[in-house]
C-alpha cells in the first residue's frame, strides 16, 4: 500500500508528510518506516495486536516509536499486504498532525532565533569599544585650516574643489559683473539646453523623461523617430526575469526600500550572463535596463513592504508598454491604475528636474568613484543608491514634510506671518521641531538667490493643490517660503543668498499624488539613476583612471609595546 515511508525531522515547510507516492528523502541516521502500522497519540495508542485482529496476521514484532513534541507517532514493518483504507488514513492523518506540531515548533525556534539581536549580546564591550574608538580617532579641528584641508571638499565660500571635468549638465548661481563673481538667479543645463526650455517644448502634450534621458546618455535631443525608437527600447526592458518578485523583492521586505532598491539592483547582478563584459555597449545597455525596471523594483518593494509589515493589500501590476514612465508608476502604485492626465505630468516634471545635478553631488561623485576602480555597472548603482539614501543627500524632502506638519500644530493660520516668523524662528534658535537650528527645504549648497528646479516646481505644484483641494495646505508653504529667508537672514551669518530648493515642494507633490512617503527618495532614485548613468558613460569613454585623493596624515609614530608590558 501506498503510504509514509520517512518523518522528516526537521522543519521544512515545503516538505509535508503525505500519503502520496512522493517519498521525502529519508533523513540521515533514521530508519526505515512502512505502512501499515500501529499508531498511538499521547496516552492512548493502538496496540500491536490490532494489525492481527483486523485482517489476521500472526506476527506483531515490537514497535519503534517517535517522538514528535508532546504527540507520538509509532510505525512498524507488518507482513500484511492489504490494509483497510481507513487505518491507512487514520495513521496519515496522525503523522501529518504531529509534523506539523514539530515544525511550527521548530518554525518557532527558529524565528526566535533570528529575531533575538546577536548584538545585543556584546552590548555592554560596544559601548566600552565605541568610547575607546571616538577618544583615538578625534582630530582637533584647527588643524583643518592650518593643512588647508577643504572639508565636504568645498571651500569656505561652499565653492567645491574642481574634481574633474563633465559636459553632461551645468548649474549656475553665480555671475560675473564688472569683474566681480555675484549671486545670480539660478540656472540648470542639461547638455546645453536650459531645463526650462526643456519643459516649455513639451507644451503639455508630450512627457519629458524619456526624452531628457536620451539627451543625457546619448548627449543630443532625439528627433520623432529616434525618441520613438528609445523609448520602445526602454518598454522593452521594463521587465524582471522570472519569479524575481518573488524569490527576491517579497523575501524580507524593508521599511527603509532604498536598501530593498538596493538589494534588487545587486541580484540583479546574478541574471546577467554579460556581467564580466567591460565594453562600452555592454555597460550603455546595462544602463539603459536598469533605468527601465527602476520603477518596477521601487513600487512592487514598497507593496512587498505594506503587505508583509503594514497589513495591507498587495498590488503587483504589471507596466503598459504604451505608457510613459511616469504613468506607468502611477499605474502600478494605485490598486485600481487610474490617474489623471495633471497627475501624470506633475511627476513627469519631478522626475526631470531630479534627473541630473552636475558631477559634484554625493551620489555622483560616488558614480565617479566607483566606476574608475573598474567595478560593473550593478555595483556602482548600488553605491550610488547606499550615498543617495543618506538623510543630507536624498532624504531631504521627508524631513520638510515633517516640519510642516509640526508648523501646521503650531500655527494655524497660514497667512498670520507674525506668527509664522516667530516660529520660525524658533526653528533657526533650536527651540522647535527636532532642535537642529534648520528650516528645511531652505538653502543649497550651490545656488544662492534660487534653485531652478524649485521655481519651475511652484507653478505645478499651485496647479494640482487646486486640483487635489489642498490650496490652504499650499499657502503654509507659500508664506515660509516668503518668510524663511529673512528669519534666517537675521539671525545666521550667511555668505550668500538663501531660497527654496527642489525639495520644498517635492514632499508636498508627492503627498498630494498618494505616493507614500516610504516612496520619496526611490522616486528620487528613479530618477537620478539617469544621470548616474550617464555619468558612468562619461568616466568610461574619457578616464581610465582610479580616482584617490590624498589625505594629510597627522599620526605620530610610536614604538611598539610588548603584550606583558601594557
């Protein structure tokens, strides 16, 4: 008869005890089971000698008994070759009972296991460690000037230290008049063509992502057939490789989904049979996919994350290869896919204003870094995701929505300035919100009397706050811009001018899209992934190089110290 022939003990929960004519493998050091046979749970058993009192065998030899948890399970050899239907049921009804007591048991411990911290064990030596660590590795502070050390690697006017050399994009905040260097309104290129020009030419009609991503990588405005061309190209590629969402972006799925970004783009990694290719087509075309399923690894890591962490539904929608980018994310963040036309755009224009910010920005210079030791494309993106998702880099626009939300608590009249200025400035004095002394969203660490991107956001975003029904909500952002400025002014020392920048308004669009805040700085990632691309291309075809800078070393030597003697 056909029946169980192993108890596997140990907890797999993909590997059931069944009455099949699968067999489990046997584990090592067990023996062999067959059916029929004599079966006991707990106290009360079946004895031998039923095997003989219900079809007439003559030998009962002893049992060998296992033990599952507080449930048993006894199985014998029996010469009989045709056993009733319903013992054989009965016993594999037992042994499926007490498997899965042993394993949910054996789940149990093993969760237990991997959520007890191994850190917390060595708790107390890392607080003695950390205390040894910060006392030997201070440097006193005034040796930076006397070195001439230009710290973040910018001056002390915050003009950066000259790296290298890029035609890819340009920002300007300064001018020259009458020979001398002042502050200008701000300006943003993106080989050569002012990103205000870039939006004015879609007259709403046409989107802008794919279209500026053609021009950074490639370097020229595509005509009709060649952006046609490209963004075909990009559908194309907007797609995983098989079961990827599931054996990869639903296995432990992250609140913070930059690191879950991250985790996908490096296994990734492990499906490119071209990955060991250094040729430049081969790295242009890495580029060109990972900026097509960007949005893909972003939405489904933040479903994962809302179905397994928060309780919610899962939504895994495929893309339309006949939309846009910027629809498609909509599309297949939305559990019904729909969106307007104003949405749509809106997110287009955020995507191209966070495409590309010159080579000096964090995430960039990391872009450069990476790429000049010789690594593959998946890794230089992962090192350029790790610089993005630090909170001074990309996760600027969540800590702006923050503060407004405690402004709102605070002052709840939009259009009172007094009361507006006065916590502000409280703000600037450390006496309100996270008492860090910064009104987010202001000031750049290159323009001076505007940031581009910011002014081009206001206009949109006016837009959809009447839309969305949030004009009151667009005012507090209205009158801090406004007054920040000269809260700031007044009690700081400033060397330049200080405004609103792109992150501002961004928190705010997003949050009138339904884009959970989760999302804010993936999206930023979405983006700019373009611009790390092309970047990488630029390092590729003109460097072969390692980037090592020198740093001033201050060590005093020492002569070594046998162990018995310190």
């Amino acid at each position: 008869p056909r029946g169980v022939e192993d108890a596997a003990p140990y907890s797999v929960a993909t590997r059931k005890l069944s009455c099949c004519r699968k067999r489990p493998r046997r584990p090592e050091g067990w023996p062999p089971y067959k059916l029929p046979a004599t079966a006991f749970v707990g106290e009360g058993y079946i004895p031998p000698g039923t095997c003989a009192a219900v079809c007439g065998a003559s030998r009962t030899p002893p049992p060998t008994t296992l033990s599952f948890c507080s449930q048993k399970l006894c199985l014998t050899d029996c010469p009989i070759s045709m056993y009733n239907r319903f013992m054989r049921y009965t016993i594999c009804r037992i042994a499926r009972r007490c498997y899965k007591v042993f394993t949910t048991h054996g789940q149990e411990r093993e969760r237990e296991a991997v959520t007890m911290s191994d850190y917390a064990a060595i708790e107390k030596e890392a607080r003695i460690f950390t205390e040894e660590c910060v006392t030997n590795n201070r440097i006193d502070p005034t040796l930076f000037a006397q070195y001439d050390i230009k710290r973040g690697l910018r001056d002390k006017n915050g003009k950066g230290v000259l790296a290298g050399i890029t035609n890819i994009s340009r920002i300007d905040a300064f001018e020259e008049r009458d020979g001398q260097k002042v502050p200008c309104e701000g300006k943003l290129w993106y080989r050569g063509y002012n990103v205000y020009d870039l939006i004015r030419g879609l007259r709403g009609k046409r989107y802008a992502f794919e279209g500026a991503a053609y021009l950074l990588l490639l370097g020229d405005l595509p005509n009709k057939e060649q952006l046609e061309s490209f963004t075909a190209c990009l559908a194309k590629c907007r797609d995983l490789p098989t079961n990827f969402v599931r054996d990869v972006i639903m296995k432990a799925p992250s609140h913070d989904l930059m690191n879950s970004l991250t985790r996908s783009v490096l296994t990734l990694a492990s499906y490119d049979d071209d990955i060991g290719k250094t040729d430049l087509q081969t790295q242009l075309e890495q580029c060109i996919k990972l900026i097509s399923v960007f949005p893909m690894l972003a939405v489904y890591g933040y479903h994962a994350y809302n179905y397994y962490e928060c309780g919610g539904s899962m939504y895994i929608h495929r893309p339309d290869p006949s939309l846009s980018t910027a629809e498609n994310l909509l599309k297949m963040l939305r559990p019904d896919q729909k969106y307007t036309d104003l949405e749509a755009h809106v997110l287009d224009i955020a995507l191209l204003l966070h495409m590309e910010h010159g080579g000096g920005n964090n995430s960039t210079f990391t872009t450069r870094v990476v790429t000049s030791s010789g690594s593959d494309t998946y890794s230089v993106i992962a090192a350029a995701l790790s610089s993005l998702k630090g909170p001074k880099h990309g996760g600027a626009n969540i800590k702006v929505m923050q503060m407004m939300d405690d402004i709102r608590a605070h002052v709840t009249d939009p259009l009172d300035e007094e009361a507006m200025a006065d916590y502000l400035g409280r703000i600037v004095d450390r006496q309100a919100f996270d008492q860090k002394g910064l009104i987010y969203g202001m000031g750049h660490a290159v323009y001076s009397l505007s940031d581009p991107r910011a002014v081009v956001f206001k206009s949109f975003v006016h837009q959809l706050a009447d839309a969305k029904g949030r004009s009151r909500d667009f005012e507090y952002y209205n009158t801090i811009e406004r007054l920040a400025p000269q809260v700031i002014a007044e009690k700081r020392h400033i060397y330049k001018g200080v405004s609103t920048n792109v992150d501002f308004y961004s928190g705010f669009v997003y949050d009138m899209l339904g884009i959970p805040v989760e999302l804010y700085t993936p999206i930023f990632a979405v983006a700019r992934i373009v611009g790390w691309s092309a970047h990488r291309m630029e390092e590729l075809v003109n460097v072969d190089k390692i980037i090592r800078p020198a740093y001033q070393s201050i060590m005093q030597t020492r002569e070594y110290v046998p162990l018995e003697e310190r």
